[in-house]
C-alpha cells in the first residue's frame, strides 16, 4: 500500500476515532445514585438528567419536596466532573452513557466519598414488604444516646403506604427534607443536597424508633424516639444572648474589596439591622438566606439592612471570598457578607470572634438590632421549609418582629 493510502486509512481511523468520543453522551432521563456512607452501608437518591438547546446537562435531585437543581459540568475524555451549586462539593470520575463512578469531594472539609449512579431506575429504597407500621406524627428522639454529646430532636413525618418523608428538628436547625419509605419494621430515608449526606435506618414499632444515623463516611450516631404529640424542644429565642457587661453587639470584617465594616458603617445608619451569623456550606444558612432574600424583594420600603458575617472552611482567603461571591451571584444576595474567620467553622474559634455573646450554638443565628443599636432578639437555628408548621410559624413570628422594629423611631429607643 502507497502512503497516501496508509495516510487516508489512517485519517479515516482518526476521525471515526473522534466522532466516537464527541457522540459519547449521558442518557437523559431517570437515574439512581448511591454514596457510600460505611462499608455495609449505601445513601440512595434519585436524580433526572436532561440536555437544553445547546447540549449542556442539568440535573435535578429529588429530596421529597426538594429539588436542587445542578448544571456545571464537565468533560474531558471518559472523565467526568459535576460541580455542586453554592456549595464547593463536586462530584468528579469517570462515565459511560448510562453509569458514572467517582467520588463526592468536599475538599476543605478533607471529605471523600464512593459515588455510582445507575441510568433507568428511581426507586430510591427496595420494598421487600408492605410496612408494618404507620409513623406518621411527631417522635422525641434522641441522638447520641448515652454518651455526653446527647442531644434531642422533634421527628416529623408523613407516611402514606410505604412512603415517608418528613425531618428531625433540633434546636439548631433541621435536618432538612429527608425521603424514604418504611418497608416492614424498618424505616429507611436519605437525602443529598449537594452538602450534606445523610441515611437515617431504623427499627420501628407503633411508638419506638431505634436506629443509625450516618452523616456521610465521618460520622455515625445512633438514635431512639418515641411517639410523643406533645414535645417541644427548647426556644430558639432564648438560647443565645450578650453576655453580663455587654450592652452592645458590633463586629468589624472585611468586605470583598478588603475594607472594614462595622455596625457604624453608614449603611446601617437610622436602619433596624439583621446581622446573620452563617457559612456558605451550610445547607440551613442556604435556606434562611432564600427567605431573607425573598423578604427584602416584597418589603423594599423597610428601614432594614442586613449584614452576613460568614465563617467559612475554605483553607485560604480567597477561596473564601470565591465562596461568597459565588452564593451572592447564584442567589441574588442584596446585602453584604463579610469574611468573618477562614480556615475552619469551630463554634470556639468564633466566639473569640464575637466575644459578646455567650456563644455560637449553631449556624445561622440571626441578631436583630433596633434602630438604637439595641439587641432585641437572637435567634438561634433556622427551621426550614422542610419543617411544615413551625416555618410558617417562624415566618409569622418574623414578619410581625420585622414590621415592629422598623416602624419604630429612633427617639423611643433612647
């Protein structure tokens, strides 16, 4: 054979060769997931796949009423990397059109975990048998019994046949919307956000709950509940407050452009004042964030400003600030968030950093400030949509806090 011929066959090799490789595409519809959460153990949860007009993925994972909606993705060869929205986790491996092998990595948290997922298949949980039991109501459940990191929880669930969704409120927060089913005496739910990776299992009767909780491959808690209509965990108003000799709260952090910002800033003058205590990896934060955010849109005419100060596990500054910018662009954050402290999250390490409260419970907490510069109220926590009732309550609760402290004058708060 001449060297042309050699030449054309091999052309003709090459660009079948790179056909094969730009055709090779993910299967759009239903997929099934699954992280491992221990060597026995697997979090399962359902996501679609589908292309828009110019051939970019989005995803949408499904957490009972949850959707989270994911499109950053990208390939090079058979590997693949699907970046989480707000949140710096990312899902990165290899990929076949119907199966993608990796890992879910959230990088300043030094946390790794096994991922496959599977195209054609949404059943989240196998029922082996129709459920023995019907939990739904409220449950006193504990977490980490017996040991001295004990702590209680409200469980909240609707069980229709086999199917259950609800979440567990503590006074923290909430561990947002979990799915699943109840498949004779177990009770088995999951959820991923694209930060937190959660499986609850349990035995059930009509008025126990005993199980496991595994919060990706870092920790494992074992609970117990009880059927109890009646419990009420503590009042996130009255968990948080200025310590004895302090009359004032005010911070000073800096802002994107590297300046300092503190409550004397001129944006806060003559203004009732919101400062919100969060991070951009917590999944609580996100969602008080989407309700501060939608609050400012339909009350434009309020005296408010609020402030967020973030503390963030990002390990250099200006990852932290990439963080920030990017929950303030994907979210439409009108106000300012400040870089509070980098490096770490640790509850401890904050408080040196806001010396005037007793302490930082939990991400978020909100400190509402009058006119005057007065502490009015610090609320611990954040119950979210997933909550049902006690975020319509909150929302009351808040509107009518908001409205009262904006209306007022500076004069009577002298």
């Amino acid at each position: 054979m001449n060297k042309i011929g050699i030449a054309l066959i091999g052309l003709l090799v090459l660009l079948t060769s790179c056909r094969k490789e730009e055709n090779t595409q993910l299967m759009t519809g239903n997929w099934l997931a699954k992280i491992e959460v221990s060597e026995s153990q697997k979090l399962p949860f359902e996501f679609t796949l589908s292309q828009n007009e110019d051939g970019g993925y989005e995803m949408k994972v499904f957490n009972a009423e949850e959707i989270v909606t994911i499109d950053e993705f990208t390939f090079n060869g058979d590997s693949i990397h699907i970046r989480m929205p707000i949140f710096e986790g990312h899902i990165s491996g290899t990929y076949t059109s119907n199966q993608i092998t990796g890992e879910f990595i959230e990088e300043s948290k030094e946390r790794k975990v096994p991922f496959n997922a599977t195209h054609g298949t949404s059943e989240r949980f196998k029922v082996k048998k129709d459920a023995a039991v019907n939990i739904s109501g409220v449950w006193e459940t504990y977490f980490n019994v017996n040991t001295e990191d004990e702590y209680p929880a409200k469980g909240i669930f609707m069980q229709s046949g086999n199917k259950v969704k609800g979440t567990f409120r503590t006074k923290t927060g909430d561990y947002r919307y979990l799915d699943g089913v109840v498949t004779g005496d177990s009770m088995k739910l999951s959820a991923f956000d694209g930060s937190h990776v959660f499986l609850f299992l349990a035995h059930v009767t009509d008025s126990t709950l005993n199980g496991k909780f595994y919060s990706g491959k870092h920790a494992v808690q074992e609970f117990m509940g009880a059927r109890n209509e009646a419990f009420k965990l503590p009042d996130s108003n009255e968990l948080t407050f200025l310590r004895e000799g302090y009359d004032k709260f005010n911070f000073t952090f800096p802002n994107s452009e590297g300046k300092l910002i503190d409550l004397e800033n001129p944006i806060f003058k003559d203004k009732a004042v919101l400062v919100q205590i969060m991070g951009t990896w917590c999944t609580n934060c996100l969602d008080e964030t989407r309700f501060y955010v939608d609050f400012i849109k339909n009350n434009p005419e309020l005296d408010l400003q609020m402030v967020g100060l973030a503390f963030e596990y990002a390990k250099t500054e200006e990852k932290a600030f990439e963080g920030i910018k990017r929950l303030k662009e994907r979210e439409e954050v009108p106000y300012p968030i400040l870089l509070a402290q980098y490096g770490t999250s640790n509850k401890q390490k904050a408080n040196e950093k806001l010396p005037m409260l007793n302490h930082i419970l939990s991400y978020p907490t909100t400190i509402y400030i009058d006119k005057a510069g007065e502490v009015r109220k610090i609320h611990t926590g954040f119950n979210g949509p997933a909550t049902g009732e006690k975020f319509v309550e909150f929302k009351e609760e808040f509107n009518k806090t908001i409205k009262a402290l904006t209306s007022e004058g500076i004069e009577s708060e002298s």
